[in-house]
C-alpha cells in the first residue's frame, strides 16, 4: 500500500472499516507483547522458585520505564504526525517524524547508561530482597542495561509507522520480536536447556526487541521513497520548533508510565513486607491483569492517527465515530475478561506455579483488582481522544489522577486498613476518579465546541 492509500484510509474509508483497519493490527501487535511478557513469568514460574518469579516482579517498573520513554516520542510523535498529514503539512510530518526518531534514539542511550549507574538503588526501591536481588539484577541488566534501546525503539517506531497509515507493518514488527521471545524463553529459562531461570527470561526479551528494530530498519529502507520516517540532517533542522509539539503530548503519556512505576514499585514494597508468595503472586496477577489492559492499549493506538488526523482535517464527526466504535470495543472486551477472571481464579494463577501458597494469595488479589478493568478500557481511549485533539492539558491531569496523585496515599491508607489485600483495591478507586474527570473534560469540551461554532483547541 503507497503513502496515498494509507492516508486514504483516514480520510474516505467507511468509519467501521476504518476503524477495523486500524485497531486489529495494533491489537494483535499489544496481544503478542502480553504473550511474551506473560511468557517470561510463565516459564520462570514453571521452575516453582518463588524467589524468580518474585524477582521479575521487582525488575518490572524499570521495564514500563521503557515504555515511558518511547511513549515521549511515540505518542507525541504519531499525534503530531497524524495532524500535520490531515492539514496536508507532508513537510512538517517529515521534519516531526526525524525529530521524533532522534529523540527517541537519543533518550534510549542515556536511560540505560543512567540506570546502570543507579541499578542497585532502584531494585531495592522496587521490593528487592536478598533472595530476589541477584535474580532481578541479572533479569533487569538484560533487559533495561543492554537491551534498552531496543525496547524503547521497537515501541517507538511501531507509533510512527502507524502514525503514516503503516498499521500492518507497525504490527508485523512487533509481532515477530514477540514470536521470536515465546520461542526463546523455554531455551533459555528451562533447565532441562540453558537453565538461566530469570536471568535467562530478561536475555530472550533483549535479543528479540533487538530482531524487531532490525525488522523495522528493514521497513524503512525498503521504503525510503514512500516513507515519512528518515534521519537525514535536513529534516533535523528547526528540530527545537517540532519538538514542543511532540513533548507536550507525548509528555502525559511518558508520565502515565513513569508514575505507573512509582506506584507499581510502592505496591510491590508494601507487599514486600509479606511472605515472598504474596510478591510472586502480585507479579503473575499483575500479568494476568494486561490482557485488558493491552488490549485496550491496542485499541486506543489503532485509533491515535484515525482520530488526529480527522480532527486536524476538521472532520469532527468521522472523528467522534471511530472514537465511539473504539471505545465500545474496549469496554466489551474488559467486561468479558472480569467475568472470566472472577469465575476461573484459582485456576487461572495456578497455570503460571504450582506453590500453594502462592496460587492462594494470586486469586483473592485477582479477584480485587479486575474490578478495575471496565473503568481502564474506557479511561485509556478518552486520554487518546485528547492526545489526538492536541490537549495537551486534559490528557496530563487525567494521567496524573489515574497514575501517581492518588496511588501512593490510597496505598498507605489501604494497607492500613487492610493489611495487605487493601493494596489490591487501590487501582479500582483510583480508575473510577480518573474516569469521571475524563468524562467531564470531554463534555466541557463538546460544550465549548458547540457554543463557539468552531473545532476545539488544539486543531
């Protein structure tokens, strides 16, 4: 499909198609990334060592610091390269798109020489114990130390390509990093193989985000006539003018995922004060708990360029459509996955370690936590809406609420409460708060829009 096509796709396709055509590939390139992060806790729990699977629990928020990162140029990258293509600004889309990569490249190095330096620190802040540290070390040192940049380019340009109609191809590269860490993780965990238990889950992850960039690299050369995603110095110059426009969006969603550490890092040491079964058990209902979570996810990244774009094209009502369709699609899915999960506990946590112990305290704190899920599968998608309208403001205050304002009071004020299962309830209150601000915000805006005769701000 050329450069015409894809962007066709936003502009003429019918709104369900379109929609279709957006989100399925994105959802099916977000299930893969679950699978293969569900596989790391999978295949360690399969070593019925408490201890390792604790130990990918503590190494996890330095992961999602990954994501944060990509996310900064990401997010902001393919809303601001969606908006300059729906007002025909193929210049401007160039020019954000090689700030975008840069930035991104950029940030990836220095985030792994910096967490090098603050390794040991940052895991004992996480919940590390001397019989998890040596395992989240060696776990963390693969996949944030060394394979770092590999993480946050594979995610950062799957937004970019996605953000130029490439929705296919964005999935496609996702997708085979992924494939390639299931069938790596039993190689390199299992010890009837190599044996490296987490140590071995973090190199799979490592070198499978390393195949994806190169499967990307492959992409963008291929295409270099029909591509908007280049590094040439001339589409580098008045970088500091582009790159306002890509922070201020991209910053709420990088920040969503910074405080969703900080909160997930506090959880895990709350809980940390527990028995190591109550840890073990976090991390696998915390695995558990993205199947939602990242198809909503999936969902609201299929939707970012098709809405951006159609609101700086001044097609409001094409935008408000697919944002419905999107949104219903999110919601539904969550709904199923609270039921299935309330109905099958036990046997759910059970699939990822034998211990006892274990399996007991994983199925009350799943049984908490879904509560949240139907409030996320919308929350996620109004976040997006704004990000793709350009408000920048409304999408900061709603990730702040749904992540870091309230989690860390809630948390002390749960456990407090109710020692050690309070903790698991704190997600659910927060979700609900978020999700009303986001509802307010977006009729505020609705309101103003039709008072003023004119599109929102941020057009």
């Amino acid at each position: 499909m050329n450069r015409k096509q894809n962007l066709e796709v936003f502009a003429k396709t019918p709104v369900r198609k379109a929609v279709l055509l957006q989100i399925v590939p994105a959802v099916a390139s977000q299930m893969v990334t679950l699978v293969y992060n569900l596989a790391d806790t999978y295949f360690v729990g399969m070593l019925n060592a408490p201890h390792e699977t604790a130990a990918v629990t503590v190494a996890y928020p330095s992961f999602l610091m990954l994501t944060a990162i990509s996310n900064l140029f990401g997010v902001g990258g393919a809303s601001a390269i969606a908006r300059a293509l729906g007002r025909q600004d193929e210049e401007g889309a160039r020019r954000i798109a090689a700030v975008s990569l840069a930035g991104g490249l950029l940030s990836a190095l220095l985030f792994s020489a910096v967490f090098r330096l603050l390794a040991d620190p940052v895991l004992h802040l996480c919940g590390a114990t001397e019989a998890t540290y040596a395992a989240a070390y060696g776990y963390a040192k693969w996949v944030v130390i060394l394979g770092g940049p590999f993480t946050i380019l594979n995610t950062l340009l799957a937004n970019l390509v996605r953000a130029e109609g490439g929705a296919g191809a964005a999935a496609f590269g996702v997708s085979f990093g992924g494939v390639l860490n299931i069938l790596l993780d039993p190689l390199f965990v299992l010890p009837q193989f190599l044996g490296l238990g987490a140590v071995g889950a973090g190199m799979a992850t490592a070198l499978s985000n390393g195949a994806a960039v190169a499967c990307f690299a492959v992409y963008l050369v291929r295409r270099r006539g029909a591509t908007y995603l280049n590094l040439l110095p001339a589409n580098l110059r008045y970088a500091a003018q582009y790159l306002r426009p890509i922070l201020a969006i991209g910053f709420p969603s990088a920040l969503q995922y910074a405080l969703t550490v900080v909160a997930t890092a506090a959880q895990a040491d709350f809980v940390s004060q527990y028995p190591t079964e109550a840890v073990a058990a976090l991390g696998i209902v915390k695995k558990l708990d993205q199947l939602p979570l990242y198809f909503s996810i999936g969902v609201s990244n299929g939707l970012l360029p098709l809405l951006a774009y159609n609101h700086a094209a001044g097609n409001h009502h094409r935008r408000a459509q697919a944002f419905r369709i999107g949104s219903l699609m999110s919601f539904g899915f969550a709904v199923l996955c609270l039921v299935c999960y309330e109905a099958f506990a036990t046997p759910l946590v059970s699939l990822f370690i034998a211990d006892a112990a274990t399996v007991r305290y994983g199925a009350v704190f799943l049984r908490c936590m879904v509560t949240a899920m139907p409030m996320m599968a919308l929350c996620y998608p109004m976040i997006i809406q704004f990000q793709a309208m350009g408000r920048a403001r409304e999408s900061l205050v709603c990730s702040i609420l749904r992540k870091g304002v309230l989690d860390i009071p809630l948390l002390y004020l749960m456990d407090a409460l109710f020692p050690l299962y309070g903790c698991m309830w704190v997600q659910p209150i927060v979700d609900a708060i978020s999700l009303a601000a986001a509802l307010w915000f977006y009729r505020a805006i609705q309101r103003g829009s039709a008072a003023g005769g004119t599109a929102p701000a941020g057009a």
